[in-house]
C-alpha cells in the first residue's frame, strides 16, 4: 500500500466487510465513534485483522489518539511504510 489513497480504499473495504457499513459513510472525516459506531472492541478487532493483512505488528498504542477514518489511514501508512 503505497498511496493515502490506497489505503483508505483498503480501509474502506475491511470495514464494510467487518461492520456491514456502507462505504458511502467512510469518508476520511468519519469519526469512529460518533459517525460509524465503531467501538474498543470493534477498534481492537479492526487492529488484529489490518495485523494479519499487513504482516506489520501493530500495537494498541499506534490507534490511542485515531479518531476519524483519516487518523487509521495516516497510521496504517505509518506503520507499513516502516
């Protein structure tokens, strides 16, 4: 995944996938919480899968502060690009 954009069509895939939401509503300024109803536990569960996809260890810490779409795409990139 090299692109912002690549990333968050990822994302955007998972997510629909996992959470039965439309992707018209995974926009990068979606809020997790408010906008998606995605909860820790759904955080938690989002974070083993994109570890199992990805290959990369990803920690709790890395999604502490992600609060929107755009947050978990700036962090995915982070951590893949390492």
């Amino acid at each position: 995944m090299k692109t912002q954009e690549d990333v968050f069509k990822f994302l955007q895939q998972i997510m629909v996938e996992m959470f039965d939401l439309s992707p018209d509503h995974i926009i990068p300024s979606a809020t997790l919480n408010t906008d998606l109803d995605i909860d820790s536990i759904d955080a938690v569960d989002l974070m083993v899968r994109l570890r199992e996809i990805t290959g990369k260890r990803i920690n709790p810490e890395d999604f502490k502060n992600a609060r929107t779409i755009q947050d978990v795409v700036d962090t995915v990139q982070r951590i893949t690009a390492a």
